[in-house]
C-alpha cells in the first residue's frame, strides 16, 4: 500500500514536470512573436476618432429620439388615442434602437449613472413594476428598481398589459389603474431623456477634452478603460444577455422569457444586429460624420502587425463578426419563438459570438498591454 | 538545456518518492473519504451538516428584510431569548435539532477551553452583528446609501444594502462564521490531541473499542466531525471534492475559490488526502501520522481564510480605481468577515493563531478608520498595508492572492 502511494506521487510530479515544460514552451506562440515592435502608436488619434465620431455623435442621435420618446410619453399619457400610441411606439423602437450604438461606452457620467443598467435589464420584473405603479410610491433611482424602468418596461406598458394594440388602448382608456400607469409611463420615458441628456451634457461639456487627453497605458487611462468597457458589453450585454441567457447557456434550461423585447415580439433580431453593426464599426473605426480620423482597434492591431495562425488579428476579429452575423440572420425576429421552436441556432449564434471572445479579450489585449479590470462575480 | 533541466527534474522527483520507505507503520489509505468496521461505515459527522445547514437558514434570513430580530437570534441561538426551546427554521429537523450555531463559535477546546472572556466578545460580536442589520439596515431598506446612512447600493445589477460605513453585515456573518464556527472547530478542537486523545480514547482506539451502538471509536468520530465541518453537505461525502464549492457558502465555497487560482490549485487535494490518511493512521494507530495530517489541514485551511482576506481587499482596491464604489464595498464587507476569521487559524506545530484577536482588532479599526465614514473613506494604501501584513505571514504574496 506504502508503494502504491509513492507511485501516485511520483506520477504526479512527472505530470507537474511535463506541465511545466508545456508552459515553457508555451510563449513561442503568442502573436506578434518576439520581435514585436515598439509601440509609438498614437493612443490619441484613435481617442479623438472614438470622442468625436462614435460617442458624441451617438449620445446627440440618441438625445434627440429620447427627447421625442418623451414628448410622445407626454401626449400619450395625456390623450391616450390610438395616434399617440403608434407614435410613440415608433420613438420607443427609434431610442432603444440607438441606445445600441452608445450602450458600450460605459465611461464617465455613463458609469457613474449605470446607464445600461438604469436603461436596458431585461426581463422587467413586472410584479415589481405593478406594484410601484398601484402603490405610487417609488424612487427609481434605487439600485434595486433597474429591472422596473428603462426600455424593457417601456416594451411590458406598450406591448404587454392587454393583448393587442385595441386591447391596449382600452386599457389606457378605462381601466381603473389607467392614470396611475400612465403617470409611471411617463416617469419612465422622462427619466430617459434626463439620463440620456445628462451624459450628453457631461461629454460636451468637460468630459470630453478629459477623455482625449487621458492618453497613456495605464490601468486608468482612457485606452484601457474604454477598451474594458467594450469587452465587458461584447460578453455581458451582447454576448450573454441578448442571445446565452435567453438560449440556456448558463442556465442549463432555455428560458425565452429572457429575451430582448419579449412583449413586443418581433424587435429582438433588429435590437440585436444593430448593437453588432455597432460594435464591429467601433472595432474598425468606420464612422459617416466626414471627420477625418480614422484610427481605431482595427488599425493599432495592424500597425503592430498583431497575426495570429499566419494571419492578420484583425481580420480573424472581422471574420468572426461576420460570421456570428450570418449565423444570426438564420434567427426568428421574435428570439422568444426562436428559443422556443428551435434553440440550436440561439446556441448556434451564441457559439460564433464566443468565438470572438479570446481574440478580443486575450489576443487583442495583450498586443495592447491592457489588463482586463472586471472579473466574473462571486455570485453571492 | 531545457531538456537536461527537465531530466533533472523528473530525476529529483524519483529521488524525492523514494524518501519516505524507512517509515514502518502501514497506512492503508483508501480511495475515497469511507472506512468501515465489519461491514458498517464508522463514519459519520450528522453535527456538523445541522450546523453548517442552520448558518446557511441564517445567512439567508438576514436578507429577508420581513425577518424579526427575535427570529434571527433564535436562528443563531436555536432557542429562545430566556433558553427555552425555539422553533426558527423552515426545516422541522433544524428545530428539532439540540445543537446551536451559537453554542459553537468561539468554542475550542485548545483557544477557548480556558479562554471565555474572549469566547463570550465572540459570540457577542455575531449577536451584535445580527441585531444591527434589523436595527440600522432594515429601516433603510429602499433609502440610497450614502457616507454615514445606511441604504442600498449598486454592485453591477445587484444590489447591496450595507450600514452607515460601507457594511454589509450579512457578509460579516457570513464570512466570520467561516472562522468562528468551522475553522475553530476543526484545526483548534477536532483535529487536536486534547480532543482526539481525551479520556480513555486512545486506549480505545488501540483496543478497537467503539462507542456504544456505534461502529466507531471516539477518536475515530472526532476526526469525522473536522472532516464534516468541511464537506458536512457535500452530496457524495466519500468523494466531496468532485462537488466541492456548490456544497456550501462556507468554507467549503472559500477552498474551491482558492484551489480555482492557479497559484494554489492542488491545494484541496492536498487538504482531501490529509483528511483520508489522518484517518487511517488512526485505523492503523500511527498517531504521529495523523498529528502530521492534521498540521497539514491546519496549514492549508489557514491559507485559504489569509488568501482570500487579502483577494478582497486587492480586489476592492481594483474596484475604487473602476469607481465601482457598490463592488468595493461588498469585497470589503466579504474581507471584513476573513480578516475576524484569521483569529481562528492555527499555525502548525502550535498553540498559536496567525494573528490574535488583537491584531484582528487593529486590522479592522485600520479598515474603518481612515475617515468618519468606515469603507466610504478607507485610501489605497491601507487595503495594501491591511494585505502586505497579512501575507508576510504565509508562504503566498499579494499578487498570488490577488487574481
């Protein structure tokens, strides 16, 4: 017996000999090899083209519709007809469209307000919803009120209360509750317009000349952490939230009632290739304002000759967007029915989207020297 | 050259095996965490489970916002505030139950056998903690928390409700019990020959003599009953490492976190194996060998409680550099709890805890003390000064824990 445990020990320590060789030999293979070269890249070309022709540009687009989804709250909530209704479905789907563009940019005022988490959790809790609506007593600027306000509740009050665009307008037109959900729709589309223009604000005000000018390789500079916020809504929001979670990827069960736009139904295809058309053109740096900058992820991979299998990173990083595009183009516009009637191409389309993960998070990062600054939960 | 290294290396490693063949005793360690007296299992440590199942009802009822404080002391206390019988949980069997939480922190027969002053400061501190998350937390319930109110904030899209300082007394619960309740009890009772060795244990042990109606000796069962503190509701006993971290939100949960960075993997094997060939060496009577293994269990499970002390406070540094103020908080609040469990860890071939209560004491009014506000004001430098502290006493440095 005495023998047989040495064995096991000596065994182990041959395999602890082999893992340590297979480490050793590990480095040859990382991009770029050895002869990398040194990094003069102009951070803050590609700061200036981020500022100016994907944030800015995206907050002013976005600040316009929001303020229009709050106008048509205002009429809606007071003349509850079918006009008013169909216009303001049209500003919910236009703002929440374009909060695709921004969602990513969780830096600065964003941050601090928890934008993305203020705006777009999903599912809404509605038993939480209805009750600050009958009770009337609510803040929604409690961290405990992020799945009750924001697009997704906006998508239960004009899609979900009653079974129909008729229904729904009768709704609002006699039942007893009526006013009270109407004054919490229009507290909702007002407090969307006021984050929106509040980040806005702060961008045009003083952030952004702070943002372009914060230009080193640090844990706090604007590069790395704009780059983490990127990463962070590629998994978190895009990745998981929009097509893993509802497909069961990390629940073992698929749960279709966690999807983008469940009550409107046919809004979850648009919502989720407008945030891919997003993140892919703020990888490039392609933008329409006719600024000339033009610096961006795509071009510092490709001026530090980053390749990875003979080719270059950037053109794996493109492929792999188009690829989860195509996959994607398979789906339902409704992504519930899809989870429902045919959950493999959910996991399909979840699968090409992960496979851009480690040429984002690992290769990408470490060609720029950023450390990735979030971590997964606890889970307690 | 890297191949001679490696030669070398695999060369030592056959010498290094060879080492120990001039040790006589035969231990026969099985497989897997299962021992047997003529076809009986002598293992069994139903206590422990009860205990650790009783934290996890109270852990959760201290957030429960509808809980009374009356009802979470009996939680703690499994009896009533004059000592009559109590009926707290939802689980008819914990209250069925004679056995407490409370009856068990601070409760060692090496720390506080002759130790009650500072016992009874322990199990007051928990009552304390208690009390407070009814009285300051619950009131503020849906305020937002700000310096010097207590309130909820945010923590990615949870929520966290914390006291005026930054605290989350749940998790000072939570994770002291960690320390108070199951290390204690193991490294400082069960694993110790004061406990292993009492009365006429060893003698039974020698001569095979069981408990009455029981198929194991004493010494046998106290081994168990370490052994239960830490895999006590693993769904396979024998083999809990296969499940190990989904088993508990105790110490269970923390050495799976730990054995996941790659600086310490190995290390519940290392913990698993110590427990299996402690026990045999019981079965065989080579007590050496088992005091050996339970110096190794001592060592490692007062690793894991440093490690992931300083992991929180390097993570909730990281954080305030993100403006996560909410993630820095509850990292600061889960520390808190590991920092008060250090107390209870053991350094081997002692008496002797890592740091005392004293130090744990400096530690935490250091944590609080950089402003009027507790976490709200806590700078950089003391997290790092609160970490470095800490790992200049183990065989680990920060940046090991930090990830």
């Amino acid at each position: 017996m005495y023998m047989k445990e040495n064995l096991i020990t000596m065994k182990r320590l041959f395999f602890l000999a082999l893992l340590s060789l297979t480490f050793a030999c590990g480095d040859d293979e990382q991009p770029g090899g050895g002869n990398e070269p040194v990094d003069n890249f102009d951070r803050q070309e590609m700061l200036f083209n981020w500022a100016d022709n994907f944030i800015i540009p995206g907050y002013t687009a976005l600040a316009e519709k929001t303020n229009t989804l709050k106008e048509a709250g205002a009429s809606f909530s007071e003349t509850p007809d079918a006009t008013n209704y169909t216009n303001l479905v049209s500003a919910w789907e236009d703002a929440y469209l374009h909060f695709q563009d921004v969602s990513m940019f969780e830096i600065g005022k964003a941050e601090e307000l928890r934008l993305t988490n203020n705006l777009n959790i999903y599912p809404t809790d509605v038993d939480a919803l209805n009750n600050n609506v009958l009770e009337g007593d609510y803040n929604l600027e409690l961290p405990s009120q992020i799945a009750t306000q924001g697009f997704p509740a906006l998508d239960y009050l004009l899609f979900g209360i009653a079974d129909g665009q008729d229904a729904l307008i009768e709704f609002y037109q006699t039942d007893a509750n009526a006013d009270a959900y109407l004054q919490y729709l229009k507290a909702l589309t007002l407090r969307i317009d006021s984050l929106i223009q509040a980040v806005l604000a702060d961008w045009t005000d003083t952030y952004r000349d702070e943002f372009v000018n914060n230009t080193g390789n640090a844990a706090t500079a604007s590069v790395d952490k704009l780059v983490n916020d990127y990463i962070f809504y590629y998994e978190r929001h895009l990745r998981a939230g929009k097509i893993g979670i509802p497909a069961g990827v990390f629940s073992g069960s698929a749960l279709p009632q966690n999807v983008e736009g469940l009550y409107s139904k046919d809004k979850s295809k648009a919502l989720l290739n407008r945030a891919l058309d997003a993140v892919q053109a703020f990888f490039n740096g392609t933008h329409t304002t006719g600024n000339s900058n033009t610096e961006s992820l795509k071009s510092y991979l490709d001026y530090l000759e980053i390749q990875k299998d003979g080719q270059n990173l950037s053109t794996i990083i493109n492929n792999q967007f188009e690829a989860a595009r195509t996959t994607a183009s398979e789906l339902d516009d409704n992504f519930s029915t899809q989870v429902e009637n045919d959950n493999t191409k959910m996991l399909a389309t979840y699968d090409q989207l992960q496979l851009n993960v480690v040429p984002l998070k690992v290769d990408m990062l470490q060609a720029f020297n950023i450390n990735v600054d979030f971590v997964d939960a606890d889970g307690d | 050259m890297q191949k001679a290294f490696l030669y070398l290396l695999i060369l030592s490693c056959f010498f290094t095996a060879c080492d120990d063949d001039d040790n006589m005793v035969v231990i026969d360690t099985p497989a897997t965490y299962a021992f047997e007296r003529d076809g009986s299992s002598t293992v069994s440590f139903s206590g422990q489970t009860t205990r650790i199942q009783m934290g996890e009802a109270l852990i959760s009822a201290l957030k429960d916002f509808g809980e009374s404080k009356e009802r979470l002391l009996e939680m703690y206390a499994n009896e009533t505030a004059d000592g009559s019988d109590a009926n707290p949980f939802e689980d008819a069997a914990l209250n069925a139950s004679t056995k407490s939480i409370r009856s068990k922190v601070a409760a060692s027969a090496d720390y506080f056998a002759a130790n009650t002053v500072d016992a009874a400061r322990i199990k007051g501190d928990f009552t304390q903690w208690i009390e407070a998350q009814v009285d300051e937390v619950f009131p503020n319930q849906n305020e937002l928390a700000e310096a010097g109110k207590a309130g909820q904030i945010a923590d990615g899209t949870s929520v966290r409700y914390i006291n005026a300082s930054g605290l989350e007394y749940n998790q000072a619960v939570n994770k002291g019990l960690i320390g108070a309740l199951m290390l204690d009890q193991m490294l400082n009772n069960y694993l110790s020959p004061a406990v292993l060795d009492a009365g006429e244990n060893l003698a039974n042990n020698d001569a095979g003599i069981t408990e009455d109606e029981k198929a194991y000796t004493s010494m046998e069962h106290k081994w168990d009953e370490a052994y239960g503190y830490l895999y006590g509701t693993a769904s396979d006993s024998a083999n809990p490492n296969a499940t190990l971290g989904a088993d508990d939100s105790f110490l269970n949960k923390y050495l799976s976190r730990v054995e996941d960075d790659a600086d310490f993997a190995g290390i519940a094997t290392t913990v698993y194996d110590a427990f299996k060939k402690g026990r045999a060496a019981i079965v065989a009577g080579a007590y050496d060998i088992r005091d050996e293994q339970a110096d190794i269990i001592r060592e490692k499970l007062s690793e894991v409680i440093a490690i992931r002390a300083v992991y929180y406070l390097q993570q909730a540094k990281l954080a305030f550099e993100n403006g996560s103020t909410g993630s820095a908080f509850h990292d600061l609040s889960e520390g808190y709890g590991f920092i008060y469990s250090l107390q209870f860890t053991r350094r081997p071939g002692s008496n002797t805890p890592y740091f005392t209560l004293e130090d744990v004491d400096n530690f935490i009014a250091n944590l609080m003390d950089d402003g009027p506000n507790g976490f709200w004001d806590v700078e950089a430098s003391t997290l790092d000064a609160i970490a470095e502290t800490i790992a200049a006493e183990f065989d680990f440095t920060v940046a090991q824990a930090k990830e």
